[in-house]
C-alpha cells in the first residue's frame, strides 16, 4: 500500500459543498452494478494496484492515485514495481484505456467510486497510525460530489469508518446518516470492505477470495455489494461496518495467536530435545480439530504483525484488557531476539564470538517467493546482529537492494552473489526467508554453520552437523 505524504497541502479550514455533477454520477445503489464505471484507487501499492487492475479487467474506467510520482510514471509506462504483477498485464489495461495512473486528486471529482488503500501501521508506541487515511479522507470531501460511493479498504479497528471517516467526509457539505432505515436519503454513499490480498498466492487470486462487505446505511451497503459483485465470486455483506471492520481483524488474530502458540511449543521442545517441526507434522494428520500452524523467526507482512494492536488499543476504550492478543505479540515479537541469541551460542560453540564475525542473511521477503519486506522479521535481526557488532551481509534474489523503511534504513546495503566461495567465507548462514529457489543442500554443503529458522533443511542428509535449528 501507498503512503500519503504531508506534500498533500491539506486544508482544514470548513468547506463549502464542492460543485456537482449529478446528471453524469449514478445515484441509486443498482447503478454501481453497472460497466463502464469511473472508480479511483488512492494508493497504489500491494493492495491498490491489484485491486485497480482487476476493476480494469471487469470494464471499467479505472484510475490508480498515488502521491509518489515514480510510481505514477512507471504504471504509465506500463512499468510493474511488484514482483508478481507482470508488466504485460498493465500495457494491456493502459491499451484499452481501462487504467491509468495519477497524482492528480482533483480527477477525484469524476470518479463513481472512489476505494482507499492506504497504509495503516503502528507507530513507536506500538498504538493506530491512522494518519493515512485520516489525510486521504480530507483529500476526498475537498473533491467529494454529490452520488459517489467512498469504500475504505485499510485494515483498522472497529469504529474507524463512522469515527474518523465519515465526519470529515461531512466536512464537504454533504450527509451520510448511519441508520439502519432502507429508505434512509444519502448524499453520498460510504461502505467497509476489508483487503484480503494475500501477495504471491498462486492458489487464491483476488477474484477467487470473497469479499466482506458493509455500509454505514443500507443504500451504502447495496451500493457496495453491486460494485464488488462484478469483480469477485463471492460479496458477503454484514449488519455494519464496525462488523466487517472486527471480521479482518479477527482473521488475523486468529492467524497471530496460533502462530505465537508454536513459537512459545518450539522454545519448550527445543529445552525438552523434541523437533517441534515433527511433533506439528503428526498433529496434522488428525483430519479433524486441528490445523498446522509453523513456527518462525517473527511474524512479517503488514497485516498479522499490526492488526492484533488495533483491537488491542481499542478495546482499551471500553476497560478491557485482550490478553490473549498482547502476551501472542510478545511472543512474536521476541522471536528475532531468539534467533540473534541461538547464533551467538552457535557461534560460541565453535569458539567465535559474535562481535567481529561475519553472517550472512538468506532472505529478507517476509515470506517465500515474494519481494513484500513490510514488518519482515529479517530486518530487526540484521539491525540486532549490526548492534552486537556483527558484519552482516544478505542475500535475496527478490529484493535486489534495501533501501529506507518506517522503521528501518539499510539505504545501500545490496543483495549479495550466492557462491561456493562467498558461503564459505562467512562465520555463519541464518535462513531467515525460505524462497523455492535455494538449494539448501548446496548451501549446507559449502557454509560453516547454518542457522535455520524455517526447517529448511530437513531434507538435506549430509553435514547435519551444521545445522542449528532457531
């Protein structure tokens, strides 16, 4: 997802209602079920511009907001900037004049339906940065037209929509009453539909995947079921948006407090002498009331690391404490601290200390087979392998350079050759990113000690010497 930077020039000074076009915007729900719609994604990014390009494909009039003007002239030019997005499959919207990328938010006006994918990270406190979404609503009400349909599609807590959204939305002039009355009269239309984009998933596109959906009032939410229903098998609307807006964060919790679960079963195994990979593996054979979840060194990605605080930080609101959710954000996120900490006692072992060796990263991506580095567990190892004075090179043939980041900066730092020669010449190896393409065998082969944070190389027979398991 695309950041909104401040460049924006925000004005918060009260609006006048902006002028409208009503006889070209539709203003009944059913009119969004029809084609040739002019929809706008603000925010161009792993979300964004997936969702854009599937709009196009479905015929309409698509337009990729960003205030990053790289990625505006890139997708212009039929460039791709995410790994699993061929170029090809934009030149072919851009031949049809079905897309097209701006940094222009005044084209805001023309669109139908305009759909918000913005970042919503956490900041130093661990607690809702929304001030992405919060800058792009005030973006839209300075453009918003009598008619229009407002999705927000950022993960976020439940209440964000009618809280945060919907009153500066109203700034604009123009009313959208939350009520649950069907011939509720709205000026504009304003729904919840929670991401669901899972990038480098060769199993579940993002028409395969069914899409949650609500509006702050019935014609909202009929209006966002007709535009979803053109591009996706599967709409589920929900009562509210504050529903729909839990339902994500429930998916993800459930994701992140199992996954702490085997974290915390792999730190006890590891203790007992018991390869936690095989007791998970077992488990997974019982065709009913279980499901494998694997241990690793952290968790990655922008959803499952974040959304847990969201709830976390809004239940405090209401006097409750989620203690299942904090104490699995504990345990995840100390899981690099392990990982640095079973290297130095590997080092150890071998008579070197940490300070002054030199390591080698395999893998930065959050996950296999992607080039997606948002909240990966690699970048704070590498940061804590730097500050115990290690040098600290890596390799990634997804994400060629690293360069500054929200939290981190490793601006220079390149993606080093994986040889024979260059393997041996390090103290030790930490599989941190299990891409397809390694040859883990070849990798043990020639590297004096591995560190293996995803059991990588459990089919690798010879050197098993090598090996530390993280």
């Amino acid at each position: 997802m695309s950041r909104l930077h401040s460049r924006l020039q925000l004005d918060t000074t009260p609006m006048k209602p902006p002028p409208t076009t009503t006889e070209k915007l539709p203003r009944r729900p059913d009119a969004f079920a029809e084609r040739n719609l002019r929809v706008g994604i603000i925010g161009c990014g792993y979300v964004g511009l997936p969702l854009a390009l599937r709009f196009a494909e479905a015929g309409h009039r698509v337009t990729g907001f960003d205030t990053d003007p790289r990625k505006v002239a890139k997708l212009n030019a039929g460039q791709s900037y995410l790994r699993h997005i061929p170029a090809e499959k934009i030149q072919q919207q851009l031949s049809c004049e079905h897309f097209q990328a701006s940094g222009e938010f005044a084209q805001l006006r023309e669109m139908d339906a305009i759909l918000i994918c913005v970042p919503t990270p956490l900041d130093e406190r661990r607690e809702p940065d929304l001030c992405y979404v919060e800058q792009t609503a005030h973006v839209i009400a300075q453009n918003l037209q009598r008619g229009q349909l407002v999705v927000l599609e950022s993960t976020t807590y439940p209440g964000t929509t009618e809280e945060l959204v919907l009153p500066i939305l109203e700034r604009s002039g123009l009313r959208c009453p939350v009520s649950s009355a069907e011939d509720v009269t709205t000026d504009f239309y304003l729904a919840f539909s929670p991401e669901r984009e899972d990038p480098g998933n060769q199993q579940y596109s993002l028409a395969q995947i069914p899409k949650v959906v609500a509006g702050v009032n019935p014609p909202s939410r009929l209006a966002v079921e007709h535009l979803y229903r053109q591009i996706v098998t599967r709409v589920v609307p929900v009562s509210s948006t504050r529903t729909a807006e839990m339902t994500k964060l429930l998916e993800n919790i459930f994701r992140s407090v199992n996954i702490a679960l085997v974290n915390e079963l792999k730190l006890l195994c590891q203790r007992m002498g018991i390869n936690i990979w095989e007791v998970i593996e077992s488990a997974a054979t019982k065709p009913f009331g279980y499901m494998p979840f694997y241990p690793g060194p952290g968790l990655g990605g922008h959803c499952i690391p974040v959304d847990p605080f969201y709830l976390s930080w809004k239940a405090r609101e209401y006097d409750f404490t989620t203690r299942f959710i904090e104490l699995a954000g504990e345990i995840n996120v100390s899981m690099p601290y392990h990982v640095v900490e079973t290297t130095a006692q590997a080092l150890n072992a071998r008579h070197k200390a940490m300070n002054g060796s030199r390591l080698l990263i395999l893998g930065v991506a959050y996950k296999k087979d992607v080039d997606d580095m948002r909240e990966s567990p690699a970048l704070k190892i590498l940061q804590l392998l730097q500050q115990r004075g290690a040098q600290v090179d890596y390799n990634d043939p997804y994400v060629p350079e690293l360069y500054a980041m929200r939290h981190y900066d490793f601006s220079g730092l390149k993606s080093v050759e994986l040889t024979a020669e260059r393997l041996a010449g390090y103290d030790g190896v930490l599989i941190v990113t299990d891409h397809s393409c390694y040859d883990f065998a070849f990798i043990v082969r020639h590297a004096r000690l591995v560190v293996d944070t995803r059991n990588a190389t459990r089919n690798v027979a010879e050197h098993r010497e090598k090996i530390v398991l993280a």
